[in-house]
C-alpha cells in the first residue's frame, strides 16, 4: 500500500523473467530490507541480517516467476518517511543484472491529551496550585513539545515544577522530542489577591 501507516505491513512483490537466447546460469535476486522495517517473512528465498537472497538456478529464456517479501514498517515514525526498497538479479554468466525499486510514503500523525485541575475554592491570600496532566498519542513521534499557561487574573505567579521558566505570568514548559505513550504532570503554584 501507499501511503502505509506506521506499523503496517507491506508486501513487496518481485516479479522476474529471463530473455535471449542462452541459459542463464545461477540466477539470484538479492533484496537489502529497507531501513524503518522489519522483515517478517522472506517467502522462499532466505536472510541473513538485512539481506534477503533468491537462489533461482539456471533459468532458460521464457522462464519467469515472482518472490514475495513481507515487512512491517518501525513504529513511531515520522509523518512523510519514505521507505524505499531496492530489487537486483543478476546471474553468473554475463547477463546484465537489473535493478527495480519501489518507494512507499509513511502517512503518521500525533495527538496531545491535556487536563488541568485545581481546588473549586480558595480564600482570598490563599494559595492556588494547577495540575496539568499531558500525554502524546498516535504513531508519530514530535518534536519541541511545548505547554504554556497564564497565572489567572487576580493572582500572582508564586513557582513550578517540572522544568518551568515563567515570564510575565505565562509559565513554559519545554519537554523536547516526545514519542506516542510518553505522559507525565507539571504544576505550578498561585497566590491569589487578598
């Protein structure tokens, strides 16, 4: 398929046939697993680290045949990765090897969740403190994750936790890269005006 989603499955399939006029002899199809993949079957040829190997033998002029190989694509992964796999047969008797390629576009987004709590009543001099819970969901990973929130009016910014910088009451939190599952909770504290 294409465009494929993180952890989807793609089915390369290789078609081959020989022309001329003479045998070609030791005929074999070498198939390097691309990167951003798990080669989950290498149908009925064989692999040895990312290298998948068709032996096809000594194959006369009309013979033509197809291998299959099934990969899963890495999850998380970046929205637009391209997964391009590269085909080559060649045999052992001077025919010209030939190479075939397909590229297959990751199609992958993220969502954040966000709550944020706090007492449902507070005296006037008293402290207020905000909890925000956040989480990252879907099957991409993002970059330069970013939560700001602004004291309320009628209180004055008093602290943080979890990393913070705060500047004329808007209070930052810079997570950095994020991956789907990661969640965590940052707080910060008020006074509120007496």
């Amino acid at each position: 398929p294409d465009p494929v989603s993180p952890g989807g499955i793609i089915n390369y399939t290789i078609n081959w046939s020989v022309s001329g006029n003479e045998t070609a002899q030791s005929v074999v199809i070498t198939d390097a697993v691309p990167a951003n993949t798990t080669l989950l079957s290498p149908g009925t040829c064989s692999a040895a680290g990312s290298l998948v190997t068709c032996n096809l033998g000594n194959q006369s002029p009309g013979a033509l045949g197809a291998v299959v190989l099934q990969l899963q694509v890495t999850t998380p992964l970046t929205n637009g990765t391209v997964i391009t796999n590269v085909a080559r047969i060649s045999d052992s008797n001077g025919g010209a090897p030939v190479v075939a390629t397909a590229a297959t576009t990751v199609n992958s987004d993220h969502q954040f969740m966000l709550s944020k709590g706090a007492a449902s009543a507070v005296q006037a001099g008293q402290l207020l403190t905000y909890t925000i819970n956040w989480q990252v969901a879907g099957d991409e990973p993002t970059s330069a994750v970013t939560i700001a929130d602004t004291a309320p009016a009628n209180t004055t910014y008093v602290s943080c936790t979890g990393g913070c910088t705060q500047a004329g009451g808007v209070v930052t939190w810079a997570l950095g890269a994020r991956v789907p599952g990661n969640s965590g909770t940052v707080q910060f504290t008020v006074q509120v005006v007496s």
